[in-house]
C-alpha cells in the first residue's frame, strides 16, 4: 500500500507541474519578457547591427579636425553608392551627359540596374553574377513575373533612354553571356 501512495503522490506532482507549465504558456503575451516570436528577416538585421558595433573599426590615419565625423558611416555610404552605377536612377530623368564616357557594357548594367533594384532576378548568367555581388540585390522575382508595370516613371524613362543609348552604340546591343 505504501508504494501505491508513493506513486500517486510523485504522479500528482508531475501533472501538477505539467499543468502549471501548460497554463503558463498559453497564458503568456507578446508582451512578457519570456514570449518571442523571430520574423526570418530579423536574424539577419540583428546579426549585421551587431557585426557593425562589435567590429573595432581602424583608426584614421592623419590628423583629424575637431568636430569631424571619424565613424565608418559615411565609407559604408560611399561603398553602397559605388556598388550603383546610378544610384538615383528610381528618383531622376538620367541625362545624355550622364550617359557620357559609359561602355556598352555599363549602358546594359545601367538599365538592368532598375531592374535589378526591384528584385528582378536574370536569365543571364553575367548578370546573375554581377548583380549577385552587390550588397544591396535581393533577386526574388522571375523574369516571367516581372513587368513594366512595376517601374515608376523615372525607371521606365530610364530604362528607354539607357535601352536607346545602348542599340545606337551597336545595333546589336551589348550581348550578355
């Protein structure tokens, strides 16, 4: 009879608990510290706001004015705006002068570069590669689901003009491998 007692007594204890734990969790809000649901994209955020605050940064070299900012800042902004060709391309009308001095290749990246921008993915193997090093393209929608449609008219001025450049430099235009 002993052990009857025994075994119902630790059988109480551990639905109990079990109990207890089960209330706990359905009763527990977003609110409360212990609750926390991860978005896949917050990972990724937390992990390279991290990387940027733990990483020790060089010092400058040279001698620095008082009031002038040392921070890495404004080299990773300048290392974003030379991964574009033309990093305004969404925002203003390009002109011919912007065109000036570009190779055929560059005219063909320029106007993929809208595109990229949305998320186009592409066909081309070179273009894959390109736009696949650059930090800021996030290909995610097939040439089949992309349309003009999604340009805005800066983009789709754009990619006309850079198009137009582009076939009046070789009637073939740049061919892509």
């Amino acid at each position: 009879m002993r052990k009857d007692k025994r075994f119902f007594r630790n059988f109480m204890i551990i639905m109990s608990t079990l109990i207890a734990l089960v209330i706990c969790m359905l009763t527990t809000t977003k609110e409360h510290p212990a609750y926390m649901k991860v978005e896949s994209y917050a990972v990724s955020d937390y992990l390279a706001e991290w990387t940027e605050s733990n990483v020790v940064q060089a010092e400058p070299q040279g001698d620095t004015q008082e009031g002038e900012d040392t921070s890495n800042e404004n080299t990773q902004n300048e290392n974003t705006e030379n991964e574009y060709i033309f990093q305004d391309s969404a925002e203003r009308y390009l002109t011919d002068e912007d065109l000036e001095g570009l190779t055929l290749q560059q005219i063909n990246y320029a106007k993929n570069e809208i595109y990229a921008r949305l998320g186009r993915l592409f066909v081309s193997q070179e273009l894959m590669d390109y736009f696949g090093a650059k930090s800021w393209y996030e290909g995610r929608i097939s040439p089949k689901e992309f349309n003009e449609g999604m340009l805005n008219d800066y983009e789709r001025a754009n990619a006309n003009k850079l198009s137009e450049k582009e076939y009046s430099m070789n009637s073939e235009g740049y061919q892509l491998y």
